[in-house]
C-alpha cells in the first residue's frame, strides 16, 4: 500500500519518546507523530495524551526520499464548522484572540476551559500592574544574585 501525502489512515502506537510518538501503519510502514502534532493545545507530556498499542487515526503530513513519514494526530481530526483548519497557533496579526466578533477561532486551542476565560476579563490596567509586580520581582532577584557574588550584602565597589 503506498502511503501518500494528505491521507488519513488508522495505526498503532507502537513506541513513545520525548519527542513524539511512532505509529505502525497499515502495510508495515512507521511514521512519526512530532509532539506538537499530537493536540491542538499545548502537550507538555505526550504520555498524558497517548500509551503505546493506543489505535489512532493520522494524516500523513510528508514522505521524504529516505522513507521517514511525517504523521499528524490533530489534523486527522475533523473540526467542527467555524473552526480554522490551520494549525490552531495564532499567526502575525492575531491581535487579542478574544474572538469576539472577528470571526476568528479562539486564541488557544483545547476545550475552551477556564485558561480562556481569564485572560479575557482581565482589563489592561490589572494586566500592566501584573507585568510590574513580576518584573519587580525578577529584577530584586536578579539584584540579589548579583550581589551575592559580588561579596556579600551591600558591598558596593
């Protein structure tokens, strides 16, 4: 069976690294599921997301010259109308991302859960006072590591 680029097709899971997850396809063939391929939000553990034997069903992203098969979990996955087709990150341009009215997808993807919402209802005076809080901090952080080898505290040179 010859593997052609586009085409969905259905594959086991047959090992998990860092890095992704290889897929036994159908007529022997293993492609590679890159860990940004294998959900619309972010995966910090692919291991959360797939177990080795898992059955899932790919897209075949590229088939280089040398045999290796670039394989794609999220866009297998048919979404919903009104949903972008892309890859779900926010390109140039994106601007806030709330979606409202803009006709644009939601800024992450994923459920929709309470990560959306917060960023939304924050005005942008809560936001500029959080951004100084924390740049305080890592400046006074920064300061003390400074210090410290320097000699010790409040030697100045």
């Amino acid at each position: 069976m010859s593997i052609e680029v586009g085409s969905k097709l259905k594959g086991k899971v047959t090992g998990i690294t860092n890095f992704g997850a290889f897929v036994e396809l159908p007529g022997g063939s293993t492609g590679l599921v890159h860990i940004s391929e294998v959900a619309d939000n972010y995966v910090k553990d692919i291991n959360e997301h797939l177990t080795v034997g898992d059955e899932v069903e790919v897209k075949v992203l590229n088939v280089e010259s040398d045999g290796k098969i670039g394989l794609s979990i999220r866009k297998a996955v048919d979404k919903p109308v009104g949903q972008s087709s892309s890859s779900g990150r926010p390109g140039p341009g994106s601007g806030s991302g709330s979606g409202s009215g803009s006709g644009r997808p939601p800024r992450r993807g994923g459920s929709g859960g309470p990560r959306q919402q917060r960023p939304r209802s924050m005005s942008f005076e809560d936001k500029m006072n959080r951004f100084l809080k924390d740049s305080e901090e890592r400046l006074t952080s920064l300061k003390r590591q400074t210090e410290s080898k320097r000699g010790g505290r409040g030697t100045k040179r």
